[in-house]
C-alpha cells in the first residue's frame, strides 16, 4: 500500500489559525497554500479520492471543492481559454444590444423626417 505524503508531514504543511466566529466558538483555518495543491493534485490525478483525502486531512469536503476549483481554473490552459472568451462574448453582445438601439432610434428619427416632410 502506498504511503501517503500526508502521513507524518501534516505539521510541516499545515498551519493553523484560530480564529473565533461569533464569540462562540474557534475555527481552524488552513492557509498553506501549497498543502491544498497537493491534495488538490492527488483528486484530479486520481491517486486517491476526494472523501479519502479529506478524512486524512481532517479539511472540510467544501474547502477541498474550492481549492480544487480555484487550481483547475487557474492552472488549465483550455479554461483560461473558455474565460477569455467568454469575456469578449459579453463584450461583443453588448456591443451588438447598443447598435441594435442605434439602428432603432435612426429608423425612428428617419421615420419622422419623412412624415414632417409629406405633412407639408
């Protein structure tokens, strides 16, 4: 069986802050930043799964959910890619919304030209 690089190195990566949350009760908080990589890496290898690494790790399911999120979005070409071109979607569509109200007020102002001219 495999060792966990987990095993025996938690205190070297982890680090701990409490912090209280409504005067009730302390919280820990992770914030190695490098310790939720590599556990991050373990899921999307899939050396081992998520509900397993959380139980070694003693992190919550949605904190492993985030990081895991966050790595994927930052560290993977193709949804940089999506991101980027989602952005200029938006743009070009509300680009696209504003020349359409353009178009709109010139065939009205057009529309109104022509009927004061036939009035007369």
């Amino acid at each position: 069986m495999k060792r966990s690089p987990f095993s025996g190195q938690k205190k070297k990566y982890i680090k701990l802050k409490k912090r209280k949350s409504n005067g009730k009760t302390n919280k820990k908080t992770y914030s190695n930043k490098r310790f939720n990589e590599i556990a991050v890496k373990l899921v999307i290898e899939g050396v081992k799964s998520q509900r397993r690494i959380v139980n070694e790790i003693g992190v919550n399911v949605n904190n492993l959910q985030k990081c895991k999120k966050e790595y994927l979005n930052s560290h993977d070409p193709e949804r940089v890619r999506q991101k980027a071109e989602g952005l200029e979607i938006r743009r070009l569509r509300k680009e696209l919304k504003e020349a359409y109200l353009e178009l709109e007020i010139l065939i009205k102002r057009s529309h109104i030209f022509l009927e004061s001219i036939y009035e007369v």
